[in-house]
C-alpha cells in the first residue's frame, strides 16, 4: 500500500475515533444517565465516567505498544525494508569532556543496527588530544574489529615533514583503516569540523549506503538510526533526516542557583547536539 494512502487512512481514522469519543461523552453529559450510585447522590458512577474510563485506558495501552516498539535496545530491530542498507555513523571529535566522549561512544555501541560501521576522527593530532584515543580504545578497542591511526596530515593540509609520497600513504591509511574496521579513530592535523567530517566521507566512498553524523557530546538512541533509516528507505524523494534532539537533564528541576548554568549548558548543548543521517550519492 503506498505510503501517502496509508498515512491518509491513519489520519482519517484517527479523527472518526476523535469524533466518536467526543460524541460519546456529548452523549453521556447531556444524558446524566447513571449505573450506580449512593442514596443521596454523594457518589455516583454513570455513562460519562465509564467513557472516559475506556478513553483513558485505550490511550495507555496504545501510548505503551508505541513505547514497547520503540524502546527496544535489548535485541537488534528489523529493518524496515528487506533491502537493509549499511551505515556508518561518523563521531567529530575536538577537545571533548571525557565523561561526554565515553557517553557518546558507549551509547553508539548500544545502538540495535546490524553491522554498523563506527568512525570516529578526532580534529587534532597533539600530544594533549591523545586521551580521546585512549578513551576510544577503553570503550571501543581491545578487539580485531577496532583500528586507529593517528595521521600528521589531514586532507587539504600536509602536516610537518610530509612528502608527497608519504601524504598519500597517509590517505591510503586512511581508507584502508576506515573501511576495515567496524570501530575505527583517526586522529589528524587540526582543520575544524568540516575537515573532520571530510575524512570521514572521503575514507568511506561508496563504501556503505548511508552516512549518519553526531558529535562526540550526543548521547545517542538504540533505536534512533533504524528509525531515521525507516523515513529514508520510505521515500526515494527524501535525502536526509534528523533526530528529535533534546538538551541534557530535559524536565529535571533545578535550584534557583543553577538556573545560568543550566540555561548556558542548555543553549551549548542545542548548538551542538546533532544527530542526522543521509544518503550516500
């Protein structure tokens, strides 16, 4: 069935049973009528209540197949298709929190997607940069499916004593790290997030069907790149898709103390936290 009919019905039908409920308790207000109640009316149980009772039960039990389906991280979901594109979810790294870059990759090894491919590039190369690597190898190496290299170079820069001959040998590194590897880190000359975000491209090709980006503070969703696969492999027309992303602590009170910080952590972290996926052409 195409998807525009099948989000046609679902809209109609969800207004019929909109109508109906609001018809019923209408009906059952208007009505007064009552199935039990004390001598004296303190306590009653009538037509209205028992509609809104349903109403009420009907909405829970839906609003938790939804959250059942959704919430599966204990065990690999089904693609929505038969044709089950491969992904590589690629992590810009510069300069981050620890405690942030174990949560981004830690959340990344939960994500339920088979196969997928995870590249981390670190924009920076220095001595001081080395803990994301250590970090990396703590929550994503120890294994044959885990690979690095740390490059002096980057792309569009050669770094300190690179000769032709050796910046393309790094490139070829590069690639070959990349696209062996399930979990890979590549540390490179510093040249912003665009040329973080380059290597990555460039090492993958067509290597893979689909490109999904964060940064390296994201706290990631098992099931999020399985559900923005879902709307890709949907509809042809649609190029790329992004997450629902949510400020760190979202709903939880604060002191009125910490309401500056938490407004400046709030506002840092909608610049930052981003999660998209898209065709590789």
């Amino acid at each position: 069935m195409p998807v525009q009919l099948t989000t046609a019905l679902r809209v109609v039908g969800t207004s019929l049973f909109a109508l109906a409920v609001l018809g019923g308790i209408l009906a059952a207000y208007v009505t007064g009528y009552q199935f039990i109640h004390t001598e004296k009316h303190y306590l009653s149980f009538g037509l209205y209540g028992a509609i809104l009772g349903l109403h009420l039960l009907i909405q829970s039990l839906f609003a938790f197949l939804e959250h059942r389906r959704m919430r599966r991280a204990g065990r690999p979901l089904k693609l929505p298709s038969p044709r089950r594109g491969s992904v590589a979810l690629c992590i810009a790294a510069y300069q981050e929190d620890p405690d942030y870059l174990r949560k981004c990759l830690r959340s990344a090894q939960r994500i339920a997607f088979p196969e997928l491919k995870v590249v981390m590039v670190v924009d920076g190369n220095r001595q001081e940069d080395a803990y994301m690597l250590d970090i990396f190898h703590e929550v994503l190496g120890g294994t044959e499916q885990a690979g690095f290299f740390v490059w002096r170079s980057n792309f569009h820069e050669a770094g300190e004593g690179e000769t032709e001959a050796s910046l393309q040998e790094g490139m070829d590194r590069v690639r070959d790290v990349v696209r062996a590897s399930t979990f890979s880190c590549i540390m490179q000359k510093w040249g912003g997030k665009r040329e973080v975000m380059y290597t990555a491209f460039k090492a993958l090709g067509d290597s893979v069907d689909y490109i999904q980006v964060c940064d390296s503070d994201t706290v990631l969703d098992p099931a999020c790149t399985i559900e923005m696969l879902r709307v890709l492999e949907e509809d042809p027309q649609v190029g790329g898709v992004g997450g629902d992303v949510q400020p760190p602590g979202k709903g939880m009170a604060v002191e009125d103390d910490q309401v500056q910080a938490a407004q400046i952590r709030a506002t840092e972290a909608w610049s930052v936290h981003q999660c998209n996926i898209s065709r590789e052409q």
